[in-house]
C-alpha cells in the first residue's frame, strides 16, 4: 500500500506559507488516498519542545494546529489525523536509528545550521531533530512524504537511515521513503522574502481571535512592501504582490495581469484586491472554524481515532525493528 505521511509543528498560528506550502497538497493528497490507513497527518509537538517552553502554549497552540486542519477541509475518514506524542512508539523508533546514525550525518543537516546562524540556543533536541523526523516517516513505512524543498534533506536522510539501519541488522524492517514537492514552491511575506514565522511577516489563515477583517487590512494587507512606482508605471507581473494575488484567486490574478504590466494601477487598488480575494477564500471557512471549535469533543476524539490508527502500524514496525536487533 502506499501510504503518505507529513506532519506540521504547533510552534505559531498557521498562515498563508503553511497553506499553500502544505496544508493544501494535504487536503489533496487525502483524496487521493481516500482511505485513513493510507494518509497519515500528525501535528508534531515533540519537535516544537525544541523551542516551546511553555505546556500551556503548546496545548493551545495543537488545539489550533487541529482546528485549522479540520476547518480547511481534513476529513478523518480519508486520513489518520493525530498528535505526535500520542504514538509514543516514535521515540524508541528514535532510539534504535540513532544508533545506526553518524554524527557526520546530522552535523551536515542545513536546518541545524540555519537556526545556529539565528542564534538559537543549541540543544541536543535540536541537533538530533533529523533522527525524530526521520523515525516519524519510517514507523509507519511511508512511501511518499509531501515537503517543502527546504525540507529535502530530511527525507534524504530519513532513506539513509533506513538503509543503514537494515543493512546494519540484516533486516528490510525500513521502506524508502521519496519526497513529494507541492505546486507552490515560494509564498512571498509582507516584507517580500518569503513568508515565515521566524521573519515575522506571515498572513494568517484565520484571523486572531477578535481581529475584524478591517483591523487585517491596516495590520497585514496595507502593510506588504512594494517599491517607489507610480501609477502609471508598467508593473512586474512577477512581483510579491502578484505573486500572492494568484495563489488567492488565479482567474482574477490573470485577468488583472494585463492593465498591471501596461500601468495605470496602484499597489494600494491591488492590495485592496487581495484582501478581498483572502476574505472570499477564508471567510466562510472562518465560520466552520469557529462551529468546530464550540465542539468542546470533537477535536479530541478526532486526535484520538486518528492516534490508534497510526499506533497500529507503529507497534507492527517497531516489533520487526525490536526482533531484528534482538531487543525482542
């Protein structure tokens, strides 16, 4: 069967770079699968205890994680939806790889490294984060793993893992994982790189609690960086705010394409129209949000369905894994 796994950290509210970057290729992929033990989607909280320090946040923070997903269309009769320490089958998973892992391996991981260059405190945590990830996408023997390009790497090494830790216990315990990259490969943030937590620039997919869509407009559309242009100055249809607009409504974007390139349009009327365009995409599904969330069950039972799906195969491949190094 093939099976396709990703996961997504509770570290922050979601926005439009976790939409388009992931969240969407995942409600598709479900499609696809139509069948929970073939699509397997976990909000990681043993990764966000790399920075989280706080349980009262990360509580909160998963419930939102679980609630976007759901209110942008995951549907938990095609996909196993849960939270990553719910499995707990993981982390010895972690163990037994780590002990086939060099260090090389790890101390060439680019996430590590960007983070260092940050300035974020170092823990081992952080340094063996690959050996987690990759323990996430070989308990379940994932064949298709749906990923940023950043994140590349990670399955790269999650497969030489797996080969390592099958050829060192003469074992095929481990399936090879392969990456899949989603359609959109860069969304752009207020400031014009690309929209991150860690750049502070991000659009949320659903409003603060309380936030009207007037208050959005001054906090987040009005304030996208363009340049010095004028009016009436021929405009890149390649730009940040361009970029944006198609990914909110393509058919629109395209129509507007035209009188953007020839000029006699400001930045402000364009902004205008992609705040309308996200209003028109998220608004209704603000309301399905905000219905799912009165549930006060629904979103646990759904974590916890989902939790004994995943620990179902997850004891299967850690038994292998435990008969083969003669743990069992």
């Amino acid at each position: 069967m093939k099976r396709i796994l990703s996961g997504v950290q509770p570290t922050g509210i979601l926005h439009l770079g976790n939409y388009f970057g992931a969240i969407q290729q995942h409600i598709q992929l479900q499609e696809e699968a139509r069948d929970p033990a073939a699509a397997f989607y976990f909000i990681a909280n043993y990764h966000a205890l790399t920075t989280i320090k706080d349980a009262t946040a990360l509580r909160s923070l998963t419930r939102d994680v679980a609630l976007d997903y759901l209110a942008l269309g995951l549907d938990p009769a095609k996909a196993s939806f849960f939270r990553q320490s719910d499995v707990p089958e993981v982390t010895e998973c972690t163990w037994l790889l780590m002990c086939c892992t060099g260090l090389g391996l790890l101390e060439r991981a680019h996430s590590y490294k960007d983070k260092m260059a940050r300035g974020i405190k170092p823990s081992m945590g952080l340094f063996s984060y690959p050996v987690l990830m990759a323990s996430d996408i070989l308990i379940y023997r994932s064949n298709v793993v749906p990923v940023g390009r950043d994140q590349q790497q990670h399955v790269e090494m999650a497969q030489d893992m797996a080969a390592a830790f099958n050829a060192a216990f003469d074992t095929d315990t481990f399936v090879r994982p392969e990456w899949r990259f989603g359609a959109s490969e860069r969304v752009p943030g207020t400031d014009g790189e690309k929209m991150s937590k860690s750049y502070h620039n991000t659009i949320p997919i659903f409003l603060p609690e309380g936030m009207t869509d007037k208050q959005a407009w001054k906090t987040y559309f009005a304030r996208i960086v363009t340049d010095s242009k004028g009016v009436d100055d021929p405009k890149d249809p390649n730009d940040s705010l361009m970029q944006i607009y198609r990914l909110l409504d393509k058919a629109e974007a395209t129509e507007f394409r035209e009188i953007y390139v020839r000029g006699g349009v400001g930045y402000g009327e364009l902004k205008k129209r992609i705040h309308a365009a996200y209003i028109r995409r998220f608004g209704p599904l603000r309301d399905k949000r905000v219905a799912l969330a009165e549930d006060a069950n629904y979103v646990d039972d759904v974590l916890e369905e989902g939790a004994r799906r995943a620990r179902t195969i997850a004891r299967e491949v850690l038994d292998h894994a435990r008969a083969a190094t003669g743990l069992s």
